[in-house]
C-alpha cells in the first residue's frame, strides 16, 4: 500500500460513512465526503479532518476509489448519477447490504475500464475499528484499487468472505432477512401481549435475557435501514414464508398436544447444526459473561481501574466508588463518572498500565539508602523492579563509599520510572524491610 488512494464517500456524511472516513483518513488516504446538507458535511469535513462538497459528480471525477454510501433505496440512483464520471482505472464500489441490484447497476452504468467491487461490510456505524469485523466482498471487474481495499481490510484484521452477488443475498436473506424478521416479531409480540419488558427480566433465564438484548439490539437500532434489507433483498420473501409456514406447523403440533410431533421437530431442527457442543459452548460463555465483569468489578471497589467504552473508543481509569448491575462509578482524578455497564469493557491491568504510561508520562524518582557492602547492587535493583507491576524500571545510578558512611557499608542511588505516587512509599519501604536505611 505504498501510494495511497483519494477516495470520495458519497452519501459519508452519515453515521457509517463517516466511520469510514475516519478510518481511511487514519491510514493517510485523502477523503472527501459529500452529503445534501452543507452545514452537517462542513460539521462532519471539519471533525473528521477530511474535505466536503454536495457535488457527487465532482468528487467520484477527482478520486481512486468511489464508495456509494446511502440508503439501499437510493444506492441504483446514485450509481447512475456518479458512474458516468468516474475516471478510467478507478475503483466504484457500494457498501450496501444488498448486493445483486447495486452490482449490476455500477456494472452496466461505470464505463468498461472502471472497476467495479461489491462490498458489504457486516457491521454497523458503532464499531470502533474493523479488527475482526466481517466484510463481504463481491468483485465484478478487478484490478490495483480492488487489491489495494482487499489489502486495507486485512491489514486493519478485518475477516474477509468472498461471495458472489446472487449467492451473497441469498445468504443474507437468511443472515438478516430471517433474523431481524424474527426479532422484530418477537418483540411486537411482547408488545401485543402488554407484557412489561422489565417485569418479564426478573423472571428470566440467562437466555431469555440475552434474547432481550439481541432484539433491543435490532429495534434500537435505524429503522428505515432495516427496513430496506427486508423490502429490497430479493429472496427474504420466501425466507418469510418459510418461517411464518414452520410457526403454523409448530402451533398446530401444541395445540393438538403432539409431544412427539414436538420432540420430532426439535430434534431434526438440531440436527442442521453440525457441532452443537461447540454451539453449547459459545452461548455458555455469552451466559457466563454477563455476570464475570459484573463480579470482577465488585471485587475492585475501592481499587484503580480501567474500563473501555465499547463504541467511542474512551478509556477511562479511576478508583471504583461503586458498582451495580447498571452504572459503574469511578472517581478519576477527582471527577466522579458514572458509566453504563453495557456500554464498557473491563481491560487489563497490562492495558490499563500502557494507557497511563501513554497519556500521564512516566515518574522519576532517585532514593539512596545504605546497605553492607557485600549487597549487590544491580541485583537489588532487579529485585525491587519486580515486586510491583507499576514499577517500570529501576537502575543504579551511584554507588559511594565516604566518610559519612560507616565502614563496611556503602551508599546505594537506584533511580526508578514509574507509573503511580504511591509507589514511592511503596518503594521507600522495600528498601528499608531488605535492611537499608534510608540517607
């Protein structure tokens, strides 16, 4: 990837193209986005450091690579406004969910010399970065911008699949198409019922709670897009009837109180899944996982640490004032913060060193204490260094032997880097338990 591209987002003044943006200007690509209102691209162009214009034509015309990024419903038009334009040896692509119309459309409207890539990325605009992330790829006419994006997405650890068109949106139509339908049912069900949400958790399973969450999840979430992946995928509709015929035979087998017509159902359904210990497996670490973090941080009360919000990205490191299955509470550096449990990952103490060690610097601290002269120093050095994970380094720096110190002892200064205050009493008292004293 030594010459990077200039690549224009059209429509990368929403949510998921200005993740897009960041990330491409991250790795030093010129970016321009475009948008219809000029007050949120010029908003979005200046805190994303990038470059804005409402003209898609002129920014497909002047870049490497195109990227189509908007609503599933207006990708095609948007396709045969700005294809025409685009210079010979660029890259048009689309990151839509939906692959067979999009295709087709760059296809026949890009001219023969342009490449042409579908592209779907499997994730939404909240992610923090694409390590480990899936992205669809659906090349149609390749060459060095297709390399170079199939190259960025592995560099950033990001799980490349390459499907092609028809293929990839039948799949989805069970991917998505059956898993939002179903989700959303659900929850319209509960809704219908007028059953309290929060009521039906107090008597929950583990898996009735994770359940809970998935669906929020998807209702929480734009409504118009998923809208779109059920309306313009073109194989969700028999997905559907599928699903919907499976429910009328599975309530027909209750309701005439067929217990092995039931057993039958449940069992044959098991057997789609071709290692269902692994599957056991999985969900019993989803299980364990809401109340691990949970019991972790009850145990740090009164204890320094750090915490990583999922989607912004923030660290945030203080002394845990208090915990509850909501809202942790930190006091970090005099300011009490309260954040979502949801919302937060517990990171290590490796990580939480690092961060500190980046953001607050490293402390100096020089202490001479007298030991017999058959101690060795650079040993005792090494000895103290390890005692505590928030000492960085620990060197001798003097060794002296005067009148002030008594015969058969000697002067040790050992200069420490670390990362806490309070290491420095730590540290005083260290040397004083191995039998120094202090100048």
């Amino acid at each position: 990837m030594d010459e990077m591209p200039r690549i224009a987002i059209i429509g990368g003044t929403g949510e998921f193209g200005q993740l897009f943006a960041r990330i491409f200007k991250e790795a030093m690509c010129s970016v321009v986005v475009t948008g219809r209102s000029k007050e949120k691209g010029e908003r979005a162009a200046r805190t994303l450091g990038v470059e804005y214009t409402n003209n898609n034509t002129l920014a497909a015309s002047e870049a490497d690579i195109v990227i189509i990024c908007v609503s599933i419903e207006n990708t095609t038009a948007v396709i045969e406004e700005v294809a025409p334009h685009i210079r010979p040896g660029s890259l048009l692509t689309d990151f839509t969910s939906v692959k067979m119309e999009p295709v087709q459309a760059m296809a026949k409207h890009a001219s023969e010399d342009v490449e042409v890539l579908g592209t779907h990325p499997m994730f939404g605009p909240r992610v923090s970065g694409l390590e480990g992330q899936i992205v669809i790829l659906t090349p149609i006419r390749g060459g060095k911008w297709t390399d170079f994006l199939k190259d960025f997405f592995k560099a950033k650890k990001a799980r490349i699949f390459i499907s092609k068109p028809e293929e990839h949106d039948r799949v989805m139509a069970v991917v998505q198409g059956l898993t939002h339908f179903a989700y959303i049912t659900t929850a319209s069900t509960i809704r219908r019922l007028g059953y309290d949400v929060e009521e039906t958790r107090r008597y929950a399973s583990p898996v009735y709670e994770l359940m809970l969450d998935f669906i929020a999840r998807i209702v929480g979430q734009n409504p118009q897009l998923y809208a779109q992946i059920q309306i313009h995928n073109p194989f969700v509709s028999e997905v559907h009837t599928a699903f919907i015929g499976e429910a009328e035979k599975l309530k027909s087998i209750v309701a005439g109180k067929d217990a092995s017509g039931f057993e039958k159902t449940m069992t044959s359904s098991a057997r789609i899944f071709k290692d269902v210990d692994s599957s056991m497996g999985k969900s019993d670490k989803a299980i364990s996982a809401l109340t691990l973090e949970l019991k972790r941080l009850k145990e740090s009360v009164g204890f320094e640490v750090a915490v990583r919000h999922i989607y912004s990205g923030a660290v945030h490191v203080g002394l845990v004032l208090s915990v509850d299955p909501e809202i942790l509470v930190l006091d970090c550096q005099g300011k009490k913060t309260r954040l979502k449990l949801s919302n937060i990952e517990l990171l290590d103490d490796e990580a939480r060193f690092n961060w500190k060690k980046e953001q607050m610097g490293l402390r100096k601290m020089d202490f001479s204490f007298v030991f017999p002269e058959d101690v060795d120093e650079a040993l005792l050095a090494e000895l103290v260094a390890g005692f505590r994970a928030t000492i960085v380094s620990c060197e001798v720096v003097d060794v002296f032997r005067g009148d002030q110190i008594p015969s058969g002892f000697k002067s040790i200064t050992l200069r420490f880097e670390t990362l806490e205050s309070g290491d420095a009493d730590f540290i005083k008292r260290v040397l004083s338990g191995l039998g120094g004293k202090a100048r």
